[in-house]
C-alpha cells in the first residue's frame, strides 16, 4: 500500500503542473446529503476543485452545505432528458466523475444516454449502476453495495466475469471491500464494523474519483480507495465508536494519506 500512496502527486504545490476537478452528479429531494459528501470527501482526498451536479429543487440545499463545493443545477427532482447536456459539460471541465449517489427519481434512460457521451474516467455508483450496463465500462469503476451487485451478477453471472468481458474495475462494499479487475478479486484489509453507518459508500466514490483525477490506473485507484476510507474509518471508530457518521471519516482522510 504504501507503493500505491507513493505514486499520489506532490502536493506542496512545487510540481504539480495542474489542478484536478472532480464533477459529482448525485442527489435528488430524498436524498440531499450525497453530493456534498462524495465531493467533500474527493476535495479531502486531493481534488483542487470538485463541482456538484444536482436537482434545482434540492440546488439551495446542497449550496449550502459547504462552502468548499462548486454547485450545480439542472430543472427538476430528478435526471432527465433535459439534464444530458449540463453532465456533458460537466465531463468536459473534470478530469473524473462520480455518477450515481442519491440519484433517485432520475429517468434511467437518460442516465444511459448521458454516460455514453462521457469520455472520462467514471466512477458509477448506486442508482447509475443497473443504466450503466451494457454501454462501454472499459474507463469506469463501479462501486456496488451487497444489494447493487445483484443487477451486475444477473446479467454477467458473478464480479468478476463482468469485469473480464467489460473491463470495468469493481469495489463490492460489504464486511469486507473488494477490489475486482480484469477477473481478479483482491480484499482489503481495512475497515471498522462501524462503516455500514450511511454515507460511507459516498464517501468511497468520492474519494475514487480525486484518486482518478490525480492520474492513478484505475485498478490502483480502487485499491487505495478501498484502503483510504477503511483506515479513516478505523480512525474515526477508535474516537467515536459505533457513534461516527460519515463526515467523521471524511475528516480524517488527509491524516490517513500523510
């Protein structure tokens, strides 16, 4: 592991030729907390600028969360056709994307048609998982709860016969991450009993995403997420117990990394 944090840019500003930009397009009117927590924790992992996509009707909500995040809107409660070319834009100024937290009431059709225009290193997560397949995944990363993987597995017969045939790389959140490319499956061997609290896998897709956008491969990138965010969670474990939420781990994100 301590290879892959090696190869993270110097970040003392001395050698680093440019900022790298994160776009999230998540959340929708139940689910208000998911883009602020993917971007917070992708701006926590190294990200210079992270720049949210969400619903108008939730847009104030978001905005104020955290004065950090760069925020975004399209009409609506959810995605849809009328959101296609917003994302578009958005994948044109990042360099990684994070598609899926909290996108509830979104048109799954449009989902579709918005990633087959993105040329991107893409992080899919929840909502955004079962539209994904079937389009070119050969520069994504799919981050599935045990719940999401069911659509991946019913199609492809396990994780890693999807990630031979598609060439996407996957972290299957559960007891224990793991980390599947090229039909390979790696555990990780970080984590507390106290990261099933909500929040967590945002928290993950962020932190994959600044990881992509600062250049690393992405099977590199799933590892040291998966790494990333079970140790800040130990971290966070040792102070608060069950008690943490996610937040707490996102704080201790550049501890983990130094």
């Amino acid at each position: 592991m301590n290879r892959l944090l090696q190869s993270l840019p110097n970040r003392s500003g001395e050698d680093t030729e440019q900022d790298n930009m994160v776009g999230v397009i998540a959340g929708s009117v139940d689910f208000t907390g998911q883009p602020s927590l993917t971007g917070l924790a992708a701006l926590r992992t190294g990200a210079d600028h992270v720049r949210t996509l969400t619903p108008a009707e939730i847009h104030p909500i978001v905005a104020s969360h955290s004065p950090n995040l760069l925020v975004g809107r399209y009409p609506g409660e959810g995605f849809s056709e009328k959101a296609i070319d917003r994302a578009v834009e958005l994948g044109h100024w990042a360099d990684a994307l994070v598609v899926g937290p909290g996108l509830t009431r979104s048109d799954g059709t449009a989902v579709r048609k918005m990633l087959k225009k993105i040329d991107l290193p893409v992080v899919v997560d929840a909502v955004a998982i079962e539209p994904a397949l079937g389009i070119d995944l050969s520069n994504t990363i799919f981050t599935p709860d045990d719940s999401e993987k069911e659509a991946i597995v019913e199609e492809h017969g396990s994780l890693e016969a999807f990630s031979e045939s598609t060439g996407a790389v996957v972290v299957a959140t559960g007891d224990t991450d793991t980390i599947i490319a090229e039909g390979e499956r790696t555990n990780n061997n970080t984590g507390s009993a106290a990261l099933t609290v909500a929040g967590t896998g945002d928290t993950l897709a962020g932190i994959v995403a600044s990881l992509l956008s600062q250049g690393l491969p992405r099977a590199e990138a799933a590892e040291l997420g998966a790494w990333i965010v079970g140790k800040a969670g130990e971290l966070a474990t040792a102070d608060y117990g069950t008690g943490l939420v996610a937040t707490d781990v996102i704080d201790r994100i550049p501890n983990v990394i130094r």
